[in-house]
C-alpha cells in the first residue's frame, strides 16, 4: 500500500508512470486502525474487484491539502474522479453529484460515495458502488 501517490501542498503534482487519470479524494484519517480500513478497501476494490494496478490512480487526502478539480485536471488530466466521504466544494466544484450515481461533467466520470469507514459496514452501499464501477470501467458483471 505504499504506492498510493499521494498529492500534497507542497509538491508539485508526481504521478506514477502507470497514472490513467483516475483520482480518489478522500479524507485520510488520523486513527490508525480507521486509515487501515480506508486503505485496505481501495486495495481491495481496485486489485482485486476491479483489477487493476494502483499505480493508475492518485489518491488525494482532502484533510492534509486543499485540492482543486480544475487545477489538477489542467496538470495531469482526469478521466475518472471519485469522492469516497468528499463533497463537491472541498474539491472546488461547482455542481452536485448525486450518491453513487455515474455522473459525467467536464468529460469526466464522477462517482460521489460514503467514506470507505461507511462503505465497510454497509453492503448495500458497496453494491450500489461497485454496480456503478462496472460501467464506468466498462466491466461486463
């Protein structure tokens, strides 16, 4: 799990060679045992479900920097943002994504869910997300 990228204030905006434009803003939390299920359910999700590499996407923690969609979509590009216990205007946008509803804006796809502390504990959500993942990652279920 030490190849999140993680963006920060300071540095300018590093990504893996493997990035594909996929952005997860978060909230990574300060207790131990809570980041350690935030981060074992990305792995999860994206290894295993999803099957891709990590290294493809760039994980933002809202509470350590102050992210802006646009500035980031103007450096790095972003085709697929996801808000795990993120609201629009932490990350500078101006419209409202439903909850774990494919949402396309900018041509990007957005898909607003609880946070992965949430997601965890409640199947329901996790299927409503992960049927959503399946289109935009264009997955035949």
């Amino acid at each position: 799990m030490d190849t999140f990228f993680v963006l920060n204030d300071k540095e300018d905006f590093k990504t893996d060679p493997q990035y594909a434009g996929n952005v997860i803003f978060y909230k990574k939390s300060k207790d131990a045992s809570i980041a350690a299920v935030q981060q074992d359910l990305f792995s999860k999700l994206i290894s295993k479900a999803l099957q891709l590499p990590l290294q493809q996407f760039l994980f933002i923690d809202v509470a350590s920097t102050s992210p802006r969609f646009a500035t980031i979509h103007k450096e790095i590009g972003i085709k697929k943002c996801f808000l795990f216990g993120v609201n629009e205007n932490e990350i500078g946008l101006n419209a409202t994504i439903p909850f774990y509803q494919l949402t396309k804006i900018i041509n990007t796809d957005f898909i607003k869910a609880d946070a992965p502390e949430v997601l965890e504990k409640d199947k329901n959500k996790k299927s409503k997300l992960w049927q959503q993942l399946l289109i935009t990652f264009n997955i035949q279920a």
